[in-house]
C-alpha cells in the first residue's frame, strides 16, 4: 500500500509546534508508544484476520486493499514482533486532513523463519477540524535497503 502524493496541496507544519492540537502531541509524552501499540495492534489483527479490528484502524482504501489481500490467500501467519523503532518524519495539511508520515524499523520473524529487519513509512490520517482523536492509517510504504 504505497501512498500517493499531489503536489501542491500539502503544507508542512512543524511536528514540535501546536497548531490543530496534534502534531507536537504527536510526537511528545507517550505518543511515541501509541505508535509502537498501533503497529503491534494491526500486525496482530492481520495475523488473526481479523477484519473487524482492520476496518476500526484504517481508511476505506487501505480496508478494501487488506480486505482482498486476506481474502486471496487462506495462508495463516504468525509474527513475532522482536524490536520495533518508530520516528515521526512529518506531519502535514492536505485539505480538510492533518497527515503523519511515521518510520518504522522492526526486526521481525514470520511463522518461524529467521527473524529480518522490516523499514516501512506508514501515513496515518485525522479530519483537521474535528475533537475525533484517532489517526487512521492510510497506506504502507516498503523501505527497500
């Protein structure tokens, strides 16, 4: 799930600053952990495929796109989440939406295999103009090394 980027509609804003009341919220406090819980929470979901948890943490795109990659497979798996590093890279406005892009690094192991190093940018979205407190993520960007 790679997210796609417009050009000219995106405004940085400073991810220690306030502005909406979340992206220095985003990165301060216990934030950082609630990034780390999320990625654990959505790992653990697609293991149990468990569609009704995907569909709380995720946009409609990114639902649909892990909803048909389920189903196309009745492969079970299981993963073990051995270290995990987060770093907030951005956060921006695009149109009535605050967007965070976040760096995840985990060293993981799949039903069993040696364990490797997994880099992926997830972006996460929110409505700006709203108390609703929950980012959704909205795409999957592989790191390659």
């Amino acid at each position: 799930m790679v997210r796609q980027e417009q050009s000219g509609r995106r405004q940085q804003l400073p991810i220690g600053g306030g502005g909406h009341g979340c992206p220095g919220r985003f990165r301060s406090g216990r934030v950082p952990e609630r990034r780390r819980k999320s990625y654990r929470y959505l790992q653990a979901a697609w293991d149990n495929r468990d569609l009704a948890e995907i569909r709380g943490l995720a946009t409609d795109k990114v639902f649909a796109e892990i909803q048909q990659q389920l189903q196309a497979s009745d492969e079970t798996n299981r993963t073990e989440i051995l270290s995990l590093k987060s770093e907030l890279l951005e956060v921006s406005e695009a149109g009535a939406e605050l967007e965070a892009a976040v760096l995840f690094e985990s060293l993981v192991r799949e039903n069993g295999a040696q364990a490797e190093i997994v880099r992926e940018v997830w972006h996460f979205v929110k409505p700006k103009h709203s108390s609703q407190t929950r980012w959704f993520l909205d795409g999957i960007q592989q790191i390659e090394e």
